[in-house]
C-alpha cells in the first residue's frame, strides 16, 4: 500500500514538470494539507525527493511549518473543547501536553527532532498547551530539518539509482549517513519515551482564560 501511495505521488509530482514558481505552490499546498491528516508524511517526502530533488527541500521546510501553525490554530481556536477531551482519554497525551508546559520550547525541539509522537498529532496537540504559537512554528521550522533532508535523501538516491547514476561507493556513503541520521533520531525518541513514561501527569494552569482541565474525564 506504501509504495502504491508513493507511486501514486510520484506520478502527482510529475505532472507539473521541473520544479517551478506553479509545481512549488503545488508541493507546498500539498505538504500543508498533509500537515493536518494523519497520512505518512514520509512517503510524501521520499515522492518530492525523487521527483524534485533537493531544491524541493525549502519549500517542504517551510511548507511544513506552515502546516503545523494551521493545525495549532485550529486546535487553540476552533477545535479546542473537542481535541481536549480526545487526549483527557489518552494518559501518554496527557502527560506529554503536561510536559511541554513544564518544559517549553525545549521539548518541543526535541519532540520534533525525534519521537515516537507522530507529527500530525503533535501539531493539533501543542494547541491545547500553553506554547506560544511562534514557538511552536519555529521549532518545528528549525527541528525537523533532519528528518525532512534524510527523507528527501532516499528520494534522490532512489531516483539515482534506478537512472544508474549512482556508484556503489557513493550508494554506501549514503546508506551509512542515512543509518547514522536514523539512529541519532531513534536514539532521541526512545530517550524522550522513557522521559514521559516516568514523569506523573498533573493539572495544569490556565489557556487563554481557560482553565486546562487534564483530570481524567467523569463517567
């Protein structure tokens, strides 16, 4: 199903040519709608990669960011009562909302740089926290950047590949530089687990004038 969703893409992607001033809106209008459902955003990175190279990765970055901030605003502003009592049912969201309160800008980087937390729910889910909106944009501007140039990557060495551009040598290079970026990310998500899994969620403060209540829900 993956690789029909990427061949799909892929196909999408080629139809606006090279990139241009018209395929860079479509990326961008892409990656931000795909910001806000829970759809792989790895397999739509991997497509841009192997259609437009890196010269797609700006507009991915900010095309992202721009996603996230959308999401934050519709959880913050327009969806706020139903998103809370979504995650008072779930004691891991919770307890990560609790967290980033209690650590800010801090935890927000490293949630983006890696974590077990997909991203689309933690784009809707800052929203009930007390982060600052530019916080949370420019986090996620600056911290995914790893993620987005590995995913890229594979695009083009895919890409590469399958034209016989690639040597064997430049091959392994980049199978060894994408398993080391792999594994720092792992490493940061299995820390950043272990972090929330010990920490005991509590009621935070207020939201805009709303009291966050975090307490589990009444039967």
């Amino acid at each position: 199903m993956m690789e029909s969703l990427s061949e799909a893409l892929k196909h999408f992607l080629q139809m606006w040519g090279e990139l241009s001033f018209i395929s860079a809106i479509v990326v961008g209008a892409l990656v931000i709608v795909l910001s806000l459902a829970p759809v792989p955003r790895t397999t739509v990175n991997i497509a841009i990669g192997a259609v437009f190279g890196f010269s797609a990765m700006p507009i991915v970055m900010v095309s992202n960011a721009i996603g996230a901030a959308v999401a934050f605003l519709l959880a913050r502003h327009l969806f706020f009562d139903r998103l809370q009592g979504f995650a008072n049912g779930r004691p891991r969201l919770r307890t990560l909302m609790q967290a980033v309160d209690d650590e800010g800008w801090r935890l927000v980087a490293l949630l983006r740089l890696g974590s077990g937390v997909p991203g689309v729910v933690q784009n809707y889910l800052y929203g009930l926290t007390n982060i600052p909106l530019w916080t949370c944009t420019a986090m996620t501007l600056i911290f995914t950047i790893p993620q987005i140039w590995v995913h890229i990557y594979l695009g083009v060495v895919g890409r590469d590949a399958l034209e016989q551009k690639a040597p064997n040598l430049d091959l392994m290079v980049t199978v060894v530089t994408v398993v080391v970026v792999l594994c720092v990310i792992a490493l940061i998500s299995r820390r950043m687990r272990i972090a929330l899994r010990d920490r005991n969620g509590r009621p935070a403060g207020s939201l805009n004038g709303k009291v966050v209540d975090r307490s589990e829900p009444k039967v």
